[in-house]
C-alpha cells in the first residue's frame, strides 16, 4: 500500500501523523477534489465511532471539504456500514467513517467510501494520496457562495435501522428468543439494541455506555469472555457481539462458547446452498480462514475461494464473479444481497433469521465444520521490509513447512492496520504448531529489529 493509505483507510495514533487534525484536513481537500465528478453541488457523509478523538477529526474533515466546495452530511456516531448505506441513500458523491475499527480508543482512522457504497479501490486511495504529497490542488480555493456547508442529518439512524430490518422477511420476528447483545461502547450502541427490541426479542445490552475512552475495552468483538458469561448468568439463546464500528460480528451459543466466524459463515453457506440461494455454490473467505472450513464446504459441494486478508478484497472478489457470501473469521460477514458491506447488524439478524427459521440452537449450527487447531501470534515490528527479501525468515519457513509434511499450513503476513506482524500456522497437532509458530516468531524477532 502506499505511504498514508493501508488496508483499511488512513490509521494511527490520533492526534500523531498520520492521524492529525492537519491530516485530515488535506485528506478532506484531496478527496473533495477527487470526488467532484458530476455537475452541481457535491455532498460527503461523515459518521464517526464515539473515540474522543472523533470530534477532532471530524471538524477537520469537514472544513477540508468545505473548503474544497463540498457540502458536508453529519451523522454523527453510527456504524461503518450506515455510512456506507447512507451513502447510496441520500445520493452523496461519496461517505467518509472516522474509525480504527476494533484497536483501543487512542488510536483512530478514517475511510472512504464511493457513492456506490463500496470501499474505495487502491487507484482512487492512490490518487487522494498523491494529491495530498504534492500539493497539486494547493491553489483550488472556492470563494463566496462556491464555498461548502455542513448539516446534520437528524434522521440518520432511522434509515439505518429500517434499512437492517429489511433484511428480514416482513413476517419475520423474534419473540421468544433470548439475546444478549455486547455493542463494544462503540458506533452501534444506539441502534442495534433497538433493532433487536423492536424486532421483539428479550434483550440484555452490554457495552452500550461509551464516554470517549472506552470502545471495544474489555468488550465486543475482539473480548466475549463478559459476553459469554452472561449468557450464561441470563440463560440467553445467543450473545451477539460487534467491534467498535459495528462491521463484524461474533457469536456466542446458549452453552457460553465464542461461535467465530468461520463457523458462523460455514452455518450460512450450509443453509444458502439447501435453500439454492448460494450463487455459483461458492463462499468467500481470506488465506486466514481455517483449513476446517475448506473441509467442510469441499464435503458440502461447495468451493471455498481465498483472498487477501481485508474485507474489501473479500467484496472486490464476490462483485467481479458474482458471488453472494464472504467472510473472514474475524467476524466480517458480507451477505451481498443485503448490504454492499461487512456489517455486523445484518449478521446478527441473519443467525437470529437461521436459528428462527431451523429452530435449532446456535451450538447446533455452528457444529457443522470442525476447526483444525490453528496458532496466531503477532509481533510488534519497528517497520515492515518485504518479507520475500528476508532469508533467514524464508528458509525457516521452508524447513517448518517440511515438519508439517502436508498436514498443515503457515501463513506469515503483516497487519495492514497494525505495527505487526502475524505469524499463522495450523494443523493436526495442536502441540505441533504451537512450537513452530513461537521458533518462526523468534526467528522475525532477529530479523526485523
């Protein structure tokens, strides 16, 4: 990726480059500058998660664009895949979400989103970046009434919250079932309780108190153990968790187990497949997803296309062949007849919708692919050489991958969001590629320094 732009946007620590108010401000002037391809005035959603930082950031933002002749649409916190949504609905050129998605709240970043509601491809990242290095638009300065405004959109979480809902049969409610729902103190903390609730359910809410310093601590996604255990205490049917912006989703059965979401997609792509809603008879996953889930979809006719680690290549992936299911384990789901976007609410609704629909109980479900043992560690790394130019790092792997002879496999990638490094390796013996992957983890530590 380039020099601002990784995976996922523009991240870092807020308030340090790249994540300065100076920053985003001259991302809002390139972007403006790149999305003014139509005739009239031009419009730019901005949402945003509850990090404190937030409010820095998207002040910014907005006079970047403004600046550039663009009206500004705020909605304020709601999540990533609102914006995106929002987007397409209020007819804006583009959508912006100020987010780090499931890291701590010090951190912060900010995406783009075309108009057609879709991440932005590299090219166009690329261009906003090169805008922004060579101060190519420095002397674009709209004055009088050429100059953008900003307002705010008041009704913004009702759409969304419609909008999830329509992806449920119109008959279809949730009365009698049990559910706990882990928000993360993050961008759902409003709307999806009330989803839930008005879709008729019994609902527990956690996570759902933010105050600027709390998203995703100790909860959501990326920290069920709270969940899992009410579940328990309330003898729920299901916890749902989301990550700080409500992309993705994990799960937690009636037993208190984390259902990831290599099970939760092996569970819809199972049902798709009998309900013949399963295009080309194909899932979407990423080289992370676990060797068990390629078994399972081989076993049930179904092929199991890989990408790179990243939602947006998951949904570039199912757009160009027309696939309608992809995932990550990570619990970013994207249900493409639905939403053009992993989004952790219509998740939630769809194993509320199977489970309903089944009458079986979410541990049932998730028991139809068994997990090969698998091992991730990360690794802080000062700075990211290319891993091909590293030998010592190459050879070892080679000689772990002869260990394993075939049963298994090793994945050593970059975080594109993180200072990390991510040693992945699975197998039939959990022992086994354990030790592989703390030697291959000492073996980047003396490489990369």
């Amino acid at each position: 990726m380039g020099k601002l732009f990784g995976t996922d946007g523009v991240r870092g620590v807020a308030n340090q480059d790249p994540m300065t108010s100076e920053m985003a401000m001259k991302l809002g002037r390139a972007a403006g500058h790149v999305f003014r391809n139509r005739e009239g005035r031009h419009q730019i959603v901005i949402g945003k998660d509850t990090r404190i930082s937030g409010y820095m950031l998207e002040s910014a933002l907005t006079s970047g664009l403004c600046s550039m002749g663009v009206d500004v649409l705020l909605v304020g916190p709601l999540p990533t895949p609102a914006i995106a949504f929002l987007t397409r609905s209020l007819r804006a050129d583009a959508g912006v979400m100020i987010s780090a998605s499931h890291n701590p709240y010090q951190d912060n970043g900010i995406k783009f989103f075309s108009n057609d509601g879709m991440k932005l491809p590299d090219e166009a990242e690329q261009r906003i970046e090169d805008l922004i290095l060579s101060n190519e638009i420095e002397h674009i300065r709209p004055t009088a009434e050429a100059i953008g405004k900003a307002f705010r959109i008041d009704d913004a979480d009702g759409r969304y919250i419609e909008y999830v809902k329509r992806s449920l049969p119109r008959e279809m409610d949730f009365q009698g079932l049990r559910v706990v729902l882990d928000c993360a103190n993050g961008a759902a903390y409003h709307v999806f309780p009330k989803v839930i609730k008005e879709l008729g359910a019994k609902v527990w809410v956690m996570g759902c108190e933010p105050d600027g310093l709390n998203i995703n601590d100790g909860c959501g996604a990326v920290h069920p153990e709270r969940l899992s255990q009410m579940v328990r205490d309330r003898k729920a049917d299901i916890g749902i968790a989301l990550d700080g912006d409500a992309d993705r989703a994990m799960f937690v059965c009636e037993q208190g187990n984390v259902i990831d979401g290599d099970h939760a997609m092996a569970a819809f792509a199972l049902d798709l497949k009998r309900q013949g809603r399963l295009r080309k008879d194909t899932v979407v996953g990423t080289v992370m997803s676990n060797f068990g889930f390629e078994l399972a979809m081989k076993e049930a006719g179904i092929t199991l296309v890989r990408t790179a680690v990243g939602d947006r290549y998951i949904l570039e992936r199912m757009v160009a062949d027309q696939y309608n299911l992809g995932g990550e384990q990570s619990g970013h789901m994207i249900f493409l007849d639905y939403h053009t976007s992993g989004d952790g609410l219509i998740s939630g609704l769809q194993m509320l919708k199977l489970m309903r629909r089944t009458g079986q109980p979410l541990s049932k479900l998730a028991d139809c692919m068994k997990a090969v043992p698998q091992v991730l560690l990360g690794v802080k790394v000062p700075r990211k050489p290319d891993l091909q130019a590293l030998p010592l790092l190459q050879q070892a792997i080679r000689e772990k991958e002869q260990v394993l002879n075939g049963t298994g496999r090793i994945l050593v990638r970059y975080s594109g969001t993180e200072p990390l490094l991510r040693v992945m390796v699975e197998g039939q013996d959990a022992a086994m590629i354990q030790t592989i992957a703390e030697d291959l983890v000492n073996v980047v530590k003396s490489c990369i320094q």
